[in-house]
C-alpha cells in the first residue's frame, strides 16, 4: 500500500492476491490498480473507491461465477477498463443499492436475467460493452437513475435496455443491436432519455412505451427491427429528431390510451402503413416527414383516435397521404400532401378538421369523403386533383382548386364550400351528381374546360354570391328537377349559355347574366 494507491497481482507477493483483500483494508477514496488476471470473487462496495487496470481495457477481469459480481451500496465507486462477468437465473452481473457507480471503458458480460440492474443510486458507464445471451441487458427501476454513453449493448438474450418504475437514466450515443427482444422498454412510469442513439438489429420492437411509460428520445435512429419499430400503447413519451425505418409498416403505432409528443421526426416504409394511430390514442405530431412507398397510408388515425397535426410532410406515391377512418377525429394545420395516389381521405364516421392544407402531385382526387365522414377544411390549396365527396359531408372553407380535371365532385352526400377558388379545371369546375347536395357560398368558378357548375338530374343545391365566369361550356347547367336556389351570383365570359336549364325550375334572386 502506497498512500491511497494498492496494487493487486496474483502473481506478485508484494501485492495483495485479491481485490477483496485490498478493499478490506483501504481506506475511503482509495485507488486500487489490478494488475492482469482472472479474479473469481464477489465485491461489496459501500465506500468511495477507483478500480483500475494497470495494463488496460481486457487484461482484468472480475467474475462472480453465478452470482452478483459488483455490488455497490454507498459511496462512489469507478472501475476503469475492467470486464466484469457474473449474473444468474435471478441474479445480475452489475447491482446497485444505493450510491454511484462509474464504469469506464469496461465490459459487463451477464449470464442471467439481466447484466445490470439499478434499483436504487446512481449508474454511469461510457466507452464500454454490456452483453448477456441470457437475458436483458440494463435494467432500471425505482430510484435508479445515471448516464450511459457510447456504450454498445448487444447479444442479448431478451430486452436491451428496460426502464420502469420511475427511474430516470439518460443514454447518449449508445448502440442498442443483437437482441432478442425489444431495444427499449418505458413501462410503469419510466422516464428516462435516449439521445443520439441507434437501436437496430432486434428482434422484437425498437421502442416500447406503455404503462404511463415517459421515455424521451432525441435524435435517436430505430430501424431493421423485427417488429414495429415504435410502439406506443400508453403513456407520454416524447421523439424529438429520430429517424425511424422499416421494410414493412408501419413504422411507429400509436394505441391505446397514449399521448406520445413526435416532432421534427422522419418515418419511413418500403411498404404499408407508416404512422398508425388507433384506438383511444390522442397526442401532439409536429413537422414529421412521413412516407410509405407501397400501397398503404402514410399517415392512418383510425378506430376513436383524436391526435393534432402541426405541420408535416405525408407521401405516399402508391397510397393515401392522411386517412381517418372509424370513429376518429382530431385534425391539424400546415399539413402537407404529396407525392401520393390520394391525398386526404375520410371514411366511416371520422370527423377531422384541417387548417392550412396543401395537396399536390396526387393522381387520384386530394380530398375525399365517403360513407357517413364528416371533414373539415378551412384554407388550403389542391393542385392537380380535387375534391369528392360520395357520403357524409365535405366542407370547404377559403380553399383553392387549381388545374385538376374536375375541381369539385358531389357524387353523394353533402358538399358545402365558402370562399372556394376553382381555376383552369380541363373538364367541369364543379359537378353535382344523382342525389348528391351543394351549397356554395361567396366562390368563384373561371376559366374550367366545360361548364362552370353542372347540376345533373335528381341533384340539389344552391349557389349563393358566387362568380362563375370564362369557362368552356356553360356558366351553370341545371339538369336537375330537384330545387336548385340561385342567389345574387354573377355569371359572364362562359362558353355557352350563362346559366341553362333544362327541364327543371330554379329559384333566381337576382342573378347578373352578361357575355363581356
């Protein structure tokens, strides 16, 4: 002994042959330099004490056999560049009671239910490994808390990294891979950060959150998982920044009672669904850039789902860029479509509102409402394709249509549209079929291929203050016997007659009819 400093060497009689029999003589704070070797013992720490390799990371190791190989209760305590093996069928490599423990550079090799476990104290580990074939690899719980850093965990027989009953550690730049269970785990209140990591290569799902689960996850990447990369089914986990990836979706699913906060996010599948959001799931989704490349929907809120969309990007070139289906409503602004086969759609009963939507290079109609739907669109602008409503109710309010074939199509149900642009349309501006109702309100219809705004037989409806002019057949065409109103619109420059009637009565207070 040599101060705070004593050397251990089982091969050296100046020095003391084992850790256990240093540690019993040392005071508080004391450094211990192991020189290399295999030291089959069981240390119990519960004062301040540094560990250290004299040769380096891989020349000392300290194996529990099957049972707890470091156990710290007190005290802060640093191994650096030891490998610690130990851990059983109920036992840990790594325990902790209470305290600190550093591992630096170290590797902790489990053979049991988990390599590191951390009830209690404080764990911090960096430049290190953590592997057990037979089970997870760091669990913590309760009071444990600690930073783990540019640490790899891998070849694990369950879980990677489990985080539940309000304990809260931060993982920074880690490599969670080679597992055969989930990456990670928030469950049972379990918080905890996850920032600038890599989870792939797993058997099970990347992420889990239930229970009340609070994980944080920033600038994280989840892919080539076995299973749905995230899945949220309750709690309030935050993903700020991550990349998630999957060949078949969807890539994150969001259930039951959850309210997951995704912000600044990129998802992406090669094929179905890539944002799942079902059940009773609600939650805030901000500026995420989401795409499929197969036939599903990017973007899918189904079942009573109510979540709020803030800004975003959804393609979907072979699929539907947001589809609300079954009960679900919730909504969103600055919602951004394209490229996709469709962009918008409502079925079922849904009730969702957007604000600010932009729909473009979609082959297929932007916005579609069918069976009892009811949606909401309040500012928007749909490029290239436009609006259908075939049941339930559609509404329009301040939305542009611009060069679709046809802008607007009521194949059934109600279509109701105030402010509404629809420009430079190559067939019919707005088309009202069989049994189908409009009311439009304070709109104009111009410079369409056919006619501006075509009733056709059994349709009803009523144009209210609206300008319909410069299109290629008739300003408005009434084929309908059913009551159409039509009040204080101005009709003029249009192809045909500015307003034809065939067959059917409608109701005129006053409309201004000219040719320029």
């Amino acid at each position: 002994m040599n101060g705070t400093i004593v050397a251990v060497s089982q091969t050296d009689p100046g020095c003391r042959s084992s850790i256990g029999a240093a540690l019993a003589e040392a005071p508080p704070g004391v450094t211990i330099v192991v020189q290399p070797g295999v030291y089959r013992e069981q240390l119990r720490l519960a004062q301040g004490v540094r560990l250290v390799a004299e040769e380096g990371p891989g020349t000392v190791t300290v194996d529990g056999g099957g049972q707890v190989a470091v156990f710290v209760a007190a005290g802060t305590v640093t191994l650096t560049g030891i490998d610690v093996v130990g851990g059983g069928a109920k036992l840990p490599a790594v325990q902790l009671g209470g305290g600190r423990l550093e591992l630096v550079r170290c590797t902790v090799r489990g053979g049991g239910i988990v390599a590191v476990h951390v009830p209690d104290g404080e764990f911090a580990m960096r430049d290190g490994s953590v592997t057990n074939p037979s089970g997870a690899g760091l669990l913590f719980e309760r009071h444990g808390s600690g930073r783990v850093a540019g640490t790899r965990i891998a070849g694990l027989g369950s879980a990677g990294v489990v985080v539940t009953g309000g304990a809260d550690p931060h993982l920074v730049r880690c490599t969670i891979t080679d597992a055969r269970g989930a990456g990670l785990v928030s469950t049972r209140g379990g918080r905890g950060v996850a920032e600038e990591c890599v989870i792939s290569g797993v058997d099970g799902h990347g992420v889990v959150v239930e229970e009340d689960g609070g994980v944080r996850l920033s600038g994280t990447t989840i892919e080539q998982v076995g299973s749905v990369p995230v899945l949220i089914t309750g709690g309030v986990p935050v993903l700020t920044g991550c990349t998630v990836r999957a060949e078949s979706g969807p890539a994150v699913t969001v259930a039951g009672l959850a309210r997951p906060t995704l912000r600044d996010c990129t998802l992406e599948v090669a094929d179905g669904y890539a944002l799942s959001i079902q059940e009773q799931a609600t939650g805030s989704y901000a500026d995420l850039t989401v795409t499929t490349g197969g036939e599903g929907a990017a973007v899918v809120v189904t079942g009573r789902a109510a979540p709020r969309f803030e800004g975003g990007t959804f393609a979907a070139p072979g699929g539907v860029g947001l589809l609300f289906a079954d009960q679900a409503t919730g909504g969103g602004e600055r919602i951004t479509i394209g490229p996709a086969r469709g962009g918008l759609r409502a079925r079922g009963s849904a009730r969702p509102e957007i604000e600010d939507l932009t729909v473009r290079e979609t082959t297929e109609e932007s916005v579609e409402v069918t069976e009892q739907a009811h949606l909401t669109v309040r500012r928007g602008t749909l490029t290239g394709a436009g609006a259908v409503v075939s049941g339930g109710e559609l509404v329009l309010v301040d939305v542009a249509v611009q060069g679709a074939g046809t802008g607007l199509i009521a194949a059934g149900g109600v279509l109701r549209g105030t402010g509404l642009r629809v420009e430079s349309c190559r067939t019919v501006g707005v088309l009202v079929q069989r049994g189908a109702e409009l009311t439009l309100r304070g709109s104009r219809v111009q410079a369409s291929g056919g006619h501006g705004v075509r009733f056709a037989a059994e349709a009803r409806g009523e144009l209210v203050n609206c300008v319909v002019v410069e299109n290629g057949g008739d300003g408005i065409r009434v084929e309908t016997r059913e009551p159409i109103r039509l009040i204080g619109n101005e009709l003029r420059g249009n192809a045909g007659e500015q307003l034809r009637t065939i067959g059917g009565e409608v109701t005129r207070t006053p409309n201004r009819r000219r040719r320029p």
